[in-house]
C-alpha cells in the first residue's frame, strides 16, 4: 500500500511541518518538492529556548493496515539520526516511534510495524506497541540534542 509517493504528486498540502516553535524553540523545518520529484525536508535544528526538535507529518483518512507488517522508506538522509513516527488516531497525543540512521546515500529502509512503540513528548509510555491496525499520520521527525542543519530527500513511504 503506498503512503505517499512524492514523484506521483505534487500536492503537499495534507503535509505540515512542525517545529519545536510551538513551545518558544527556534527551530526551522521546511518541505518542498524537488526538481527530481522528490520531498525534502530540511532546516536547521536549534536549542534557543529549550528548543530541539523539527517534524513533518502527512495526516489522511484512516488506512486499514492489518494486512501489512512493515513501513517501506526509500530516501536519502544526511548521515544523521531521524525518527519514524506513526499514529492510529490523528488526535491522540501519542506517537509510535522508532529510530534510524541515514548513510548519506539512497537507501531503503524497512521498518517493523510491531516494533514501532509509544512514546509521547520523547518519552516512552507504558502502553502496547503500535497494533497495527488502522493508521491516519505518518511522520518524521529530527532531534539529536544537538544543534544542527539536517536535509532528508524521499521518494516514498509505503506499507507492505
């Protein structure tokens, strides 16, 4: 099931960047589309005002996803750290969460759907982890504690 496929739409306007802002940071995320068709997300990380943190997240009607056991990214990172983030609800507060490290280069990266585990403001929660079920936001979001300019291209995200 696909996700989103950047090079098969130009539409970014289900997509929002938020950064750590809305709580007086400094940080400052961007997405656009590339003349290669794909996204990128990048900007700069800071931690003026406690801040530390830049996201992007795709929200959309409520996917069945049952059937699928793995999150598909094909993309191009810039050697740093990113986090995955899912939700089942786009109102809960609460992610699914992992982690995964770019080389700099095109790569595909699979993602275990079972492993994806709550957490809520970078703090791991004492519920299950992500059932699996229905899914309405994908995200990625990036805070390494460190200040930082950071650009993330993708292709696509799909579930399979």
């Amino acid at each position: 099931m696909t996700i989103f496929d950047f090079s098969a739409t130009k539409d970014l306007s289900d997509w929002m960047v938020v950064d750590d802002v809305v709580m007086g940071g400094r940080s400052d995320g961007n997405l656009e589309i590339n003349e290669d068709g794909n996204g990128v997300f990048y900007g700069k990380v800071s931690l003026e005002n406690y801040g530390g943190f830049s996201s992007v997240r795709y929200r959309f009607d409520t996917k069945e996803v049952s059937d699928y056991s793995k999150a598909v990214l094909r993309l191009k990172g810039d050697g740093k750290r990113y986090q995955f983030r899912v939700k089942t609800d786009q109102y809960d507060r609460h992610s699914y969460v992992t982690y995964f490290e770019t080389s700099g280069e095109w790569e595909t990266i699979e993602i275990s759907l079972k492993d994806l585990s709550p957490q809520f403001r970078g703090r791991q929660l004492r519920k299950p982890n992500y059932p699996g079920q229905q899914l309405e936001e994908v995200a990625f979001l990036i805070a390494n504690k460190v200040a930082e300019d950071f650009r993330l291209e993708i292709d696509h995200i799909l579930f399979e």
